[in-house]
C-alpha cells in the first residue's frame, strides 16, 4: 500500500463531495481511491460517462448505471465506452426522439425495430 499524506486525504475527502470534482481528482492524481471517487462522480450521468471513459480502473457497469438515467450520455456511452451494454444504454435513449433515433443510426448492435416501434407511438 502507498503511503499516503494526512493532505491528499484531505483534498480527497473536499474533491469527493462534489461529482465533477470527484472525477477530475481521480484524473489528475495517480493515488486517488478509485472506488471513492467513482462512488461520488456517478452520481451525475455526464460525470458517470466521463469517468468512464478517462480512468484507468473505473467500474464500467457502476458508471454505466448512472450515465445511461440521461439519453445524451446513453447515447456516447455506447458509442464510445468498450463494453457498454448496448440493449441497456438504449433504453434510456426513448425518453428523447432525436437520441433514439441517432442511436439507432450510430450504434453497431442497436435495435432498429425496437426503434421504429417507439418512434410511431
């Protein structure tokens, strides 16, 4: 184990009590608890997904959870995060026409007709 200064635990203590800056603390130091910050950050979905996609460590499904409460982040999730689970992430995506319809188009495995029964109702 690191050892780590009675300070970085402190400044980490500060940055976890935010979600965005709970993601960049684990961005910008190497010692960071991962699972800490992760807990913090995916508390919001922009900064679930951009967990995710940046730290070395991250929980891909934990982060998937929260990115996919939000279409927009659903949507990249899947576009852009190895491992996502595509069938999960488009669920989300129904609650707005526009992200349905763009996943539908963009993401490899999407469900088209699951899509062009949503977009008649």
């Amino acid at each position: 184990m690191k050892n780590i200064s009675k300070e970085f635990l402190a400044e980490q203590e500060k940055a976890c009590r935010i979600p965005c800056d709970a993601y960049l603390f684990a961005l910008k130091n190497n010692n960071a608890n991962i699972e800490k910050c992760q807990e913090v950050a995916c508390k919001e979905p922009d900064c679930a997904y951009y967990f995710a996609a940046d730290i070395k460590g991250a929980d891909i499904e934990y982060c998937q959870n929260m990115a996919c409460k939000d279409p927009i982040y659903a949507y990249h999730f899947a576009k852009y995060i190895k491992g996502a689970d595509i069938e999960y992430c488009q669920k989300t995506t129904y609650k707005n026409i526009y992200w349905a319809r763009r996943f539908a188009e963009d993401i490899p495995g999407a469900d088209k007709k699951k899509y062009l029964i949503y977009s008649l109702l």
